[in-house]
C-alpha cells in the first residue's frame, strides 16, 4: 500500500506547479520542503518564452501577470554581453514577464491550495528507496510511500543523489555576489544620484572585474559583484563584503543605499546522466542548471507540466507517456544548457579580444534575421519533441489559434481549451472519420472553425503539444497515446 499517489520532494516554483498539474489531473500528489517557511530572495526575477503560453493555457498568466513591472515583447535582450535589440521587429514569439520568485512562489502556493494540495514542510529527506510498487521517502521523524517520487529539490538537492543519478557539468570559478538595496530619496529614480556617474544600467566592466547596476521596480536598485580571482566564502554576505568587493572592482564607493537582501551564487553548468531512475524523476534545477540567460524557471516549469499529466496516465495504466518524459525534456535541456554556455563565455572574456568579439557580435545581432533566429531560441520555439517527421506543428506547441465554434458559445481561442490537462481533438474542417477510439480514448473532441486552418485536425496533447495533425493517421495517433498498455493494470489512485 502506498500513502500518496506522488511525492513531491522541494515546493518551489517547479514542485507547485507540477502539484497543481497533478491534482487537476485527479491525482493526490504530496509536497515535502526541507524550509519552515517559503523562501523570500528573489533568485530569480522573472519568467519568460513559451512556458507563458502554458500558463495560459492553465488560466494562470493573467494571475501571475497582475500587477508585474513588465509583461511583453522586451525591447531587447542582453546575450551575455551583446544586445539583442527587437524595437521596430514585428512577429518577435518571446514575451517576458517579470516577477520575482518569492511572488511567483506564493501565487503558485495559493493555486495550489485552492486544488487541495498538501504541503509539509520542515521535512528534508534523508534515505530514499524503491521497489516494484512504489517508493519510500525518510527523513527525520517521518516516512512517506508513494507510487512515484519526484526532485524538485534544487541542484544541491538530494534525491537526484540518493536515486544514483550522475550531475556532469562544470563550476564556475568566480563568485557572483548579489543584492537588493533600498535606494533614498523621493524620485522614484533608483539612478538619480550623482554617485552613479559614469555607470550604465546593466553589466559594467572594469580590469578587475564586473559590476551590475539595474532596477527592477521603483525605488529599488540591483547590484551585482563578479570579481576576477574571487572565490566562494563561507556564511552570508555582509554589507561591508559587499561594499568591499565594489571597491575593488570599480575603485570607489557606491551609494547603493538600505541592503534588502544579498547573497552569493557561483554558477554551475551541468546535465543530469538521466531524468529516470525506476521510480524517481527529476525536474528543474534538480535536473539541470544553467550558468547564465535566466532560464532556469523557463525550462524548470516546462518540466513539470510535461511531467505531470505522464504521471498521471501512468497511474492509470497507460505508462507509454511516462516514458517519453526523458527523451523529450533533455534534449531541451540540453539545448538551453548550449545557448547559456555561450552567453557565459561571451560574458567571461577580457580585454582586447573581448572587446573585438562583442563588437562584431553586436554588429551582426543588429541584422534583423539574427536578431529574429535568436529570439526565437530564447524563445524556446526551435523545441521539437520526436523525430521530426510529418506535419509541421507535429511536436511542436500548438498555436493561439483564433476559433469559431461551430455551435454557440464555446472556446474563442485554442488556450481556453487547455484549462485542464486533457487530450483535445480539435476538428478544424472536413470530415471525422469514424472510428470507435475517439469515444473510448476519453479525449475531448471540440469542433470549431478558424481561418486558414493548418490541418483538418489537431491532436493537443495535454501539455499543449501536438501529437498529431490531419485525418490521415489519426486514430492510430489516438491509439498510440491514450490506450492502456497491454496487461497493464492501473496503479490505482489513493483515497
């Protein structure tokens, strides 16, 4: 017997959103979190790409949007050190939209709530293992048996460890010391003081290291530290390190103002050997950390929605999907991994070189077909899962469609039909063919029009990926996807 369909090991951004998943696919997930309370430093300060599009697919971008500095097509992007610059670019796919990770985590928490989620924290894990039926998850005073257990952990977290899982990758060699600081005065403008002379929002780079200097809300100033030869320390960062290591780096004081939070970080460039390990997967940071471009969260959530409706068809008896979880989400990884390595090496060379490369660099991105290319990478939009073959969209996230229903009311676009994660039959045009699958398969099957549609019919995976485009093929796509495995009995959900 089991105590939880799933086990959730880390309530972070990646651990909620995959809970929710779960829950409204009717499954009883548990979320287990070594911190008393959520965390409150903002690690990461916003989301962006296609893991917007999920959201909405979801209901949850405008939630989360509400109230955020900035939601949209950024006027550019800095790749490591050379601008991207989209103004005057129509049709750029990546939007952002900045929020900070304490926010976002509680927006999260609160959905997940209203689902029902349970969350216990104050519960780190200690000893994991796996058996035929299920998996056991101990720690201090507790012990936890699920059918599937799941790290949403973080890099330095331990289930990747205890499961066996290797984590090949490299350290950076410098420490990058971050921070937060009120900034006086009644402007408004965090840049307003005279101290700031000579400095320019973003990275600014002296011999001795780089200094960023950026603002994220009014009144509020970011500061960040990388200096050459630093190495990580023990213990927190105090104001007067702080100021120390600009000292060193720009020669003079800062008037930064109020410290609100710092920290320290050195950035690792790593891949997990493998997502699976029986019983066990891996998610987000706990699978992959990249060492620059922000794309962690981005990567991170695509994780869990890809995960978390192959869970639950495995609870039901149908452990195909299950296996595709792996051979989809790293190579992904994989491929954001390569775009962040570049950004960093670009960002880590010095002198003349530097300065020569990110000159040509600069004068190339400021071509429209570079500019486009990479913003569609950033984007994530060259992600494919399968091999490629057939219809275009096949693979690929399924476009805001603009529909008509045939019958009154109904679905105005293709995200209000994702509000739950459910296979979708989208009949564009033409004629259905017959086949008894499409009643069985328990999908949904919606009819509606729109104009220049791209196939007859679209098979919507749950997580808003096509799995199939035409009439022709379609029922065996069905088949493929949603029937039980043969002499697979359901796990069964637990009450």
């Amino acid at each position: 017997m089991t105590d939880h369909d799933i086990v959730i090991v880390g309530a972070g951004p990646v651990g909620l959103l995959l809970a929710c998943e779960l829950s409204l696919c009717g499954a009883r997930p548990l979320l287990l979190d070594k911190r008393a309370e959520p965390g409150d430093l903002p690690k990461a300060n916003g989301i962006g790409g296609q893991i917007l599009d999920v959201l909405d697919h979801r209901g949850l971008l405008e939630r989360l949007s509400a109230g955020s500095p900035f939601f949209g097509v950024p006027p550019g992007f800095p790749f490591g050190p050379v601008p991207l610059r989209f103004a005057g670019l129509d049709g750029i796919p990546l939007r952002m939209l900045m929020i900070q990770q304490p926010r976002l985590e509680r927006l999260l928490g609160e959905r997940a709530a209203e689902l029902g989620v349970t969350v216990r924290r104050g519960r780190e894990v200690t000893a994991l293992a796996q058996d035929a039926d299920g998996v056991t998850v101990e720690g201090p005073g507790f012990a936890v048996r699920a059918r599937y257990a799941v790290g949403c952990d973080g890099g330095a977290g331990r289930v990747r460890t205890l499961a066996g899982i290797g984590f090949p990758g490299t350290t950076d060699g410098e420490v990058l010391r971050l921070g937060h600081f009120r900034a006086p005065g009644e402007s408004g403008d965090p840049f307003a003081d005279p101290g700031f002379a000579g400095l320019r929002p973003g990275w600014n780079r002296t011999p001795h290291g780089r200094l960023l200097i950026t603002s994220l809300q009014p009144g509020v100033r970011v500061a960040g530290v990388r200096e050459r030869g630093s190495r990580e320390q023990d213990g927190p960062v105090t104001p007067a390190e702080f100021g120390a290591a600009v000292r060193r780096v720009l020669g003079r004081d800062l008037p930064l103002g109020e410290p609100i939070w710092l920290s320290s970080t050195v950035s690792q460039a790593r891949l997990a050997e493998r997502y699976r390990a029986g019983r066990v997967f891996l998610a987000g940071d706990a699978a992959h950390l990249f060492p620059a471009g922000g794309s962690a969260l981005n990567v991170g959530l695509t994780d869990a929605v890809n995960l978390g409706w192959k869970l639950a068809a495995a609870l039901d008896g149908r452990a195909r999907p299950l296996d595709t979880y792996e051979a989809e989400r790293r190579p992904a990884a994989a491929r954001a991994l390569t775009l962040t390595r570049a950004q960093a090496v670009l960002d880590r060379l010095t002198g003349e070189d530097a300065e020569a490369l990110t000159a040509v660099l600069t004068e190339v991105f400021a071509f429209e077909q570079p500019a486009r290319h990479l913003a569609a990478l950033l984007n994530g939009s060259d992600v494919r899962y399968g091999d490629g073959a057939g219809h275009p969209l096949v693979g690929r996230l399924v476009p805001d469609l603009p529909l008509v229903p045939d019958a009154g009311g109904g679905a105005r676009r293709v995200a209000e039909l994702l509000r739950r994660p459910r296979f979708v039959l989208l009949h564009l045009a033409g004629e259905l063919p017959a086949d008894p699958v499409y009643a069985a398969a328990g999908l949904d099957v919606v009819r509606a029009r729109c104009a220049g549609p791209p196939a007859d019919a679209l098979l919507i995976r749950p997580d808003g990926y096509v799995a199939w485009a035409g009439t022709d093929g379609l029922a065996e796509a069905v088949r493929e996807w949603l029937a039980p495995v043969a002499g697979a009995a359901p796990a069964g959900r637990t009450g």
